[in-house]
C-alpha cells in the first residue's frame, strides 16, 4: 500500500502529539515560525481614544515563535519579545496547554493563557506548516483583539 506524503505527515505528527511527547527524554521544538500578519482590533477605553479604537492592519516583523516540549511532556511557547529578548511563556506566568489534534487536517490547537491580561490561541498545521493565531488583550489600560497568520515555519 502506497502511502501519501499527506497521510504520512498525519501518522508522524499525531505519533508525535499523543504517543511521545509524555515520554520524550529531552525538550524538542514541534515548530518554529517567523513574521506574521493580520488584523487588529482596538476597542475605546484605557489607553486607547474613540479616535484611535476599531479595526486595523497589523504585521510583525523580525518575530519568531516556537512550541517546544520539555522531558516531562509539557509544552512551552517561545517568543522574542519588543525588545528582542528570547522570553518564555511559562516562566512569564502563562500556561500552556495543548488543545488537541486534528489528523484529518493535520492541525494541532494549544492555548496559552496569562491570567487576567491575555490570552492566545494557536493552530498549527503540520503539512501547509502554518500557523494560525487569535489573541485576546484585556485589562485596564488596554483591550484588544488580534488574528494573525505566519506563513513561514518549519
């Protein structure tokens, strides 16, 4: 039985997802992605004037991101911050959990989530290897909405 590069991609990385990561020996990068682009919405209040609230644009440049997972098979997001300091979602007071796995679309979903100021969602999908991405600011200076897309990972 011949098999597709397709269903090839979604034996490896579900394997990957719900067979080894609980067992993996050292941290492993599951993907790493760079620039992103999408839009923006910026709701009045806070910081943020009925002038300058609503939709926009929105790009990141010079970004990268990763999801790594550690011997104990916890998941973890990597990130360069504004001032390009490689920073860690975990050590920065987020959770990072893994939301699930779709094979049929090959899209693995994980939630990162900073109590009471933000929280983010991820898609990745394994054979286009992009990554889809929904982030939700709130808090007292600032509430905004964000959907970005990365078209660069590996």
């Amino acid at each position: 039985m011949k098999i597709s590069k397709y269903m090839y991609a979604s034996m490896v990385f579900s394997s990957l997802i719900f067979v080894l990561v609980p067992k993996i020996a050292m941290a492993e990068t599951l993907f790493t992605c760079s620039d992103a682009h999408g839009q923006v919405f910026y709701a009045e209040g806070g910081i943020v004037s009925e002038e300058d609230s609503g939709w926009d644009s929105d790009k990141i440049t010079n970004y990268k991101v990763s999801v790594t997972v550690n011997e104990e098979g916890e998941m973890d997001l990597l990130f360069y911050d504004s001032t390009e300091t490689l920073r860690s979602a975990k050590d920065t007071g987020a959770s990072v959990l893994p939301l699930g796995y779709n094979g049929d679309s090959n899209v693995m979903a994980i939630l990162v989530n900073w109590p009471d100021q933000t929280v983010e969602t991820y898609a990745y999908n394994a054979v286009s290897h992009q990554l889809y991405w929904a982030q939700i600011k709130y808090g007292p200076l600032l509430t905004k909405v964000t959907a970005m897309v990365s078209l660069d990972c590996q």
